[in-house]
C-alpha cells in the first residue's frame, strides 16, 4: 500500500478515490456521480466498438447499422447498450441536476463545480443529438434538418452557418461524416470536462451533505465505506439496464427510425428523444424561430443563473419549506413540459407549452430570489421574536 502514497500517479487516485475524506453522513443521492462515470465509461466502450462496423455515408449508413444488428457477433447487444445508456445517462444526469438544486450543490464554495457541471450538461445534449442523426433512418433525417434549420434563425449568418453545418444545401454526404466525426470524439472531451469537474470538487470543499452543514467534524475515507456504498447502486444500475436491453430495447425509441430516411417523405410528426423533449417544447412554444431559439438555450443556461439567485441563508432547500414547495412544483412543471413536448403543435398544447415555458423562467429569475428573500424575512422575524 506504501506505493499508493509515494508514486506520482497512484498518490493522484489514492487522494481521490481510496483516502478522500468524504462527510460521513452522505446517503444514496451522492452515488449519481460514479453512476455517470459509469455510463460514460460504457458509452465509450460501446461507442468505439460500433465505429468499428459503421459506414458514414447516406447510402450505407442505415444498413450498416442492420449489419451490426444481425451479422456482427453480439453486434445487437453492443447497440442495445448503447441506445439505452444513453437514455440512463440523461435520466441519471436530471437527478444529479435535481439533487444539486435541492441541497444548494451551486452555492460558493462549489461553483465552479456547478459551472463545469452545465457544460458537461450542454455538451451531452450536442453529443446525444449527433449520434441520434447516425443510423440514418426517417427521424434521423428530419431531426437533423429541423434543428440544423434552427441556426438559419440568426440574423445575416444563419443560413451560412446552415450550409457549412450541412457542407451542402441539404443534410447528405458531408453531413453524416462530420456528424459521426464529432460524436466519436466529444465524449473523449466529455471525459477530460469529468476530470475537471471531480478535480474542482476535490479543490473547493469536497462534497457537501444532506443536512448542509460543515462535514470537516466527522468524515470517513472513501475506501472501503463510499467505494462499496457506490458498488451497490452500480450493480443496481446494470441489472435495470439490462432488463431493458434483453426485454425491451426500443420501448425508449422511435419507430420511425427503424424506416430508411426518405428526403422525400415528412414524418407525421418530428420529435427528438424523450430526454430533450422539454427543451423542444419551449422551443415551440415561442412563435418567433429566434426568439424560440434563444428560449431554447435559455432554458439551460437558466442553471448558470442559481448561485446568484438563491439569496436563502442556508444552503439547500431541506429546512425551508416554502423553497421546497416551489421547486416540486418546477420538477412536477419541467415534466409537463417532457409531455408538451411530443405533442402534435395544435391547441391546447400550445397553450399549456406557453404557461409551462413562463413558470419554467420565472422559477429562476423570480420565484428563487423572491421566496428566499421571504424565508429571510420570516427568519429574522422568529430570531426576534424568540429573544423578545
């Protein structure tokens, strides 16, 4: 064990992974971090191995795919675990998200935490979106044209930037090569945005804890405790998604793209995968495509946004009743706004899309600052009224 503490290398993991002191009194909601590094770690895996067998071309891409799927040994159950940890990655990463929400994860000393986590966030999405666009099937298609389309939105560029996206006058060719170009390599650079997020942590305060106190006073090494705490929710993890690889591997997709893409032929209705719907119905819900647009990244960068606007004294919202009941009713709207968002555009969805976008803002912009404030006051009130 001595080398672990005197080699250059091994003294780096050992200070991260086996000697880290963490608070003792973390629970289970702490384990989403290496449940990602996890997904992350198959995605590449897998990833790698199906570019092995992949075609980047509009004429083979959809039966390179179906080649994969039936002559290639286990070629089924690569994709399969690809597609579906995908799914695993977004629904893990909006717990992650939601956790640091509920226990003021953003808060100083761990912003640039929080920061590097939404980048990481924004970056899965571009990722996630261009390996969607690969097995080149009818929803491939126009999902990649509709949203390519939205940079043409940009006043005086916006059609350039469509071109130079494209490298035509239409998703062909060129598209699906630098397509599948910057999806293999964006989850290596998603893998080192990790390391830099896991470094910041460990250089700020560490991780926080449930109760949002200091943790200095009672810690623990993460080996063995933490390391077995985190083996559990792992091997949790794999037998979910393996019921959903071996039972039911397309009930998370779309059928349309098990159909050839056809330039010729608009599906009935265009939708992304399930973990981007609610940023496509903000999308929609804004008539303008620009302003849409902006909407749209908003909506992300709106995390960006919580250091500065919670004012509450305490960190998270666990001992604060009036936050907890706004931030349900954000978590009970954002899922509105998932189902909004393969709606066909017609009303009362419209509608409803424009109420929920407005209460999805206003809880960042208005509703955190206001409430925390109010906390504050009624605080204040019962210090004074205790002393008196």
């Amino acid at each position: 064990m001595r080398i672990f503490k005197s080699h250059p290398l091994l003294k780096l993991i050992n200070s991260y992974i086996i000697d880290s002191p963490q608070p003792a009194n973390l629970s289970y909601l702490w384990n989403f971090g290496s449940l990602l590094a996890f997904c992350l770690a198959i995605q590449i895996v897998t990833g790698v191995t199906l570019a092995m067998h992949y075609n980047p071309s509009v004429l083979e891409a959809f039966n390179s795919v179906e080649h994969i799927m039936r002559d290639v040994n286990n070629g089924w159950l690569i994709r399969y675990l690809h597609s579906n940890t995908a799914s695993a990655f977004f629904f893990l990463v909006y717990l992650h998200i939601g956790r640091g929400l509920y226990y003021g994860s953003y808060r100083a000393p761990r912003t640039l935490v929080w920061t590097i986590g939404t980048v990481i966030f924004i970056l899965m999405i571009v990722t996630a979106f261009l390996g969607y666009v690969l097995p080149y099937g009818q929803m491939s298609l126009w999902g990649a044209t509709v949203i390519t389309n939205l940079m043409s939105a940009i006043p005086w560029i916006g059609q350039d930037i469509v071109e130079f996206l494209w490298g035509g006058f239409s998703v062909n060719n060129a598209t699906l090569n630098r397509f599948f170009a910057l999806h293999f390599v964006l989850p290596f650079v998603l893998a080192a945005l990790v390391l830099m997020h896991l470094i910041a942590l460990h250089d700020s305060a560490g991780s926080g804890n449930p109760l949002g106190v200091s943790g200095n006073y009672d810690r623990l090494p993460f080996a063995p405790y933490f390391l077995f705490k985190d083996l559990v929710t792992i091997f949790l993890f794999i037998l979910i998604l393996s019921v959903f690889v071996f039972f039911m591997p397309n009930v998370l997709g779309d059928s349309e793209n098990y159909v050839v893409a056809n330039p010729m032929q608009t599906p009935p209705a265009i939708v992304p995968e399930w973990y981007l719907l609610p940023f496509y119905a903000i999308l929609r819900s804004i008539p303008n495509k620009l302003l849409g647009v902006i909407a749209m990244l908003s909506a992300i960068l709106m995390l960006l946004t919580m250091p500065f606007a919670d004012l509450g004294r305490t960190r998270g919202i666990q001992f604060r009743p009036l936050s907890k009941m706004a931030f349900y009713i954000f978590i009970a709207n954002f899922l509105i706004l998932m189902v909004l968002g393969a709606k066909h555009v017609e009303s009362p969805f419209i509608e409803f899309g424009q109420i929920s976008t407005v209460i999805y803002f206003a809880h960042f912009l208005i509703i955190v600052p206001f409430v925390s404030l109010l906390e504050n006051s009624l605080i204040e009130l019962s210090t004074k009224k205790a002393r008196n």
